[in-house]
C-alpha cells in the first residue's frame, strides 16, 4: 500500500511537471496573415502580394484580434501607420500600401488583441521589405 501511494504520488509530480513545462507564453503567440505565419526576420513580398493580403489573426483560437496597425518606414524618410478598427486590413491601409516603394520597410501588428477573458494579449509583430 505504502509503494503504491508513492508510486501515485510520483506519477502526480510528474503529470504537473510536464504541465507546467508545456504552459504557454507570449514568445508563443504569432500573428497569421491569412492563414500563413511568417518568419521572425524581415521577410521579402511585391506590392501585388502585400495588397492580396487581408484576414489578420492569432495563431490560437483563444485570441481575438480587434484591431491592427500597418506602419512603414522609407528608406529615407519618417514612419507612419494606418490604423484599422478590425481584423482586416482595411480600405485606407490598401490606399496607403498602395503608395509603397521598394526598400519600405512594413510592420503589420495587433493594436488590441484580447483573450477570452478580454484580457489584452501582445502578439508580436510581423515584418516586411517591399522588393
């Protein structure tokens, strides 16, 4: 009896262990950009694609993107953005993406990501270089 409570007990520590080993993080939270996750690094896309792209998400289920910001930096010049009020990439950021040139460098973000707690989550950003 004795050996079989430790035995229990030894299986329990090792169930929690393995749980907490397995707990999720904001360095796991990505954005997709239709379905797709893109690399860490900046990565290379033509004006056409970046103006196909649309649905802005997590990469879990349990997050909702509210809202995102498209924010570019010329080679020479100053940054802006464009704000959009939903988890597409809207009209007015089209209009400005529009405007790009080669060697812009684009940032596409979460400006409001929430949980199903409605606590706000920060998902880290994605980068492009208009090539």
């Amino acid at each position: 009896m004795h050996r079989l409570c430790i035995l229990i007990l030894l299986l329990f520590a090792g169930f929690v262990s393995m749980a907490q080993s397995q707990s999720v993080t904001e360095k796991d939270f990505r954005l997709l950009i239709d379905g797709k996750q893109y690399t860490d690094s900046v990565n290379s896309i033509s004006l056409a694609d970046l103006l196909k792209m649309q649905k802005v998400a997590a990469n879990f289920s349990w997050i909702t993107v509210k809202s995102i910001v498209i924010y570019y930096e010329p080679p020479f010049g100053e940054t802006a953005f464009q704000r959009c009020t939903v988890d597409t990439i809207c009209n007015d950021a089209k209009e400005l993406i529009k405007k790009f040139k080669p060697g812009y460098l684009i940032g596409i973000s979460a400006d409001e990501a929430v949980n199903r707690q409605g606590k706000k989550i920060y998902i880290k950003e994605v980068f492009f270089r208009i090539k």
